[in-house]
C-alpha cells in the first residue's frame, strides 16, 4: 500500500463468518489488534485505520473499540459485519462501535453498499462504505431506483421509452431509454453491463448527497 501510494491504508486483520462463537471471535479481535500494531511499526507515516473486529459478541465489539481508540489512529473501520448475521445484529454491533468512537475521525463500515444499508448506516454514526454489490448488481442487470431494485432483463421494460430514473444525471439515464437498456441486455452487448454499473455507482453517490443534505439541513431522521 506504501508502495502504490494509497491515502488511506487497511492493516491485515481477521474476519470470521457472522455467527461464530465468542472464543474464535476473541481470538480474531487480539490478533487484529497485533497486526494493525505491527502495521503502524512498519509503515509510521501511513494513514492506516485501526479495524475494529468482535463478530456479533457486544462485549468484544466494545474491547476492541476502546483498544482502538488508544491506539490513536487516524480512523476507523468496522469489519466482520455483512457476513452471514442477521441485518437486527448488524445494525446492533455498529451502533454498538460507533458509540465508542470519536466524533472527529472517519468510521467506514467495510463491505456494505447496498442503498438501505447506507442510509441505516449513517443512521448510526457511519461515514464511509465499500462494496462490490452495485457493480455486480448492475452487470447483472439490476438497478437501483428510489421505488426500489428494477430488473432489466423483465420483458415489462420492452417498450418502455423511459430512463431509469428521470433524476438521474449518469450517461445511463441522461441518453438511453429502459427499452435500448433491455435490448443491450438480451443481446448481451457489454455496453448495457457498462451502463447499468454507472448508472447503479451513480446512484449511490446521489444518495450520499441527499443524505449529507438532509444532516445539514437537521432533516435526516425524516429522509431515512
């Protein structure tokens, strides 16, 4: 990461499936602890986040949190949610770190994108996300939209001179119509894969700003 010249550096650490026992968890939490120690020694001047591991268990979430913390480092990542546990212990373990955390440094919730987890998400504290989800979605012909996910490939959208969403500004929606998308899919011409990951990334980063536009303005309990 050193080498490649990132601006923001994750150390190793270990993720268990969602619901694994307390012990294996409390294995994986002390030896993220000792990497993310050996990653600072060995790259000082990288800005590495301290992952914050614990799986579903509240006691080692808040531990590894607060060993976290004074460690000092420039922010923070929550990992080992979006695993296999239910969306109730999700929401559960992240509130349950980002209270521990302070307000001035970023907290990124690692492997969470879909469009509802975001806004749950920030909900709770969160600031920054990545996921692999819109692109795979999208090369797979789904689409976010605020009535929900749209599904290209269903023969509804034959006709339909419409874009995929009127407010949408990507190349998608400013130039091409549901039917030419459909068209592209059926044929499987790579162009439609291509749009349908713009349009999806899109998406989400106008969802980011209405949501940071919504905290500004005092708003985001009604926008959630």
């Amino acid at each position: 990461q050193a080498a490649l010249g990132v601006d923001i550096a994750m150390p190793l650490d270990h993720v268990l499936p969602g619901e694994s026992a307390a012990e294996a968890s409390r294995d994986a939490v002390e030896r993220t602890l000792r990497w993310y120690e050996r990653c600072r020694a060995a790259q000082p001047a990288l800005a590495t986040f301290a992952i914050i591991q614990g799986g579903i268990h509240r006691e080692l979430r808040l531990h590894h949190a607060r060993m976290a913390v004074t460690m000092d480092p420039p922010g923070y990542s929550i990992g080992g949610l979006s695993v296999g546990e239910s969306k109730d212990l999700m929401w559960a373990m992240t509130e349950t770190v980002t209270a521990e955390l302070p307000p001035d440094r970023p907290r990124y919730l690692m492997g969470v994108g879909s469009p509802e987890d975001l806004v749950n998400a920030v909900a709770r504290g969160v600031d920054m996300f990545d996921c692999v989800l819109p692109t795979r979605l999208g090369r797979n012909g789904t689409l976010f939209t605020d009535a929900g996910r749209a599904n290209i490939r269903n023969a509804r959208f034959r006709e339909d001179p419409a874009p995929i969403d009127p407010a949408c500004d990507c190349l998608a929606c400013s130039r091409f119509t549901m039917a030419y998308l459909h068209h592209l899919f059926r044929n499987d011409e790579i162009l439609g894969y291509r749009l349908a990951t713009a349009h999806n990334i899109r998406y989400l980063v106008r969802l980011t700003e209405r949501m940071r536009a919504a905290t500004q303005a005092g708003d985001f309990e009604e926008f959630a």
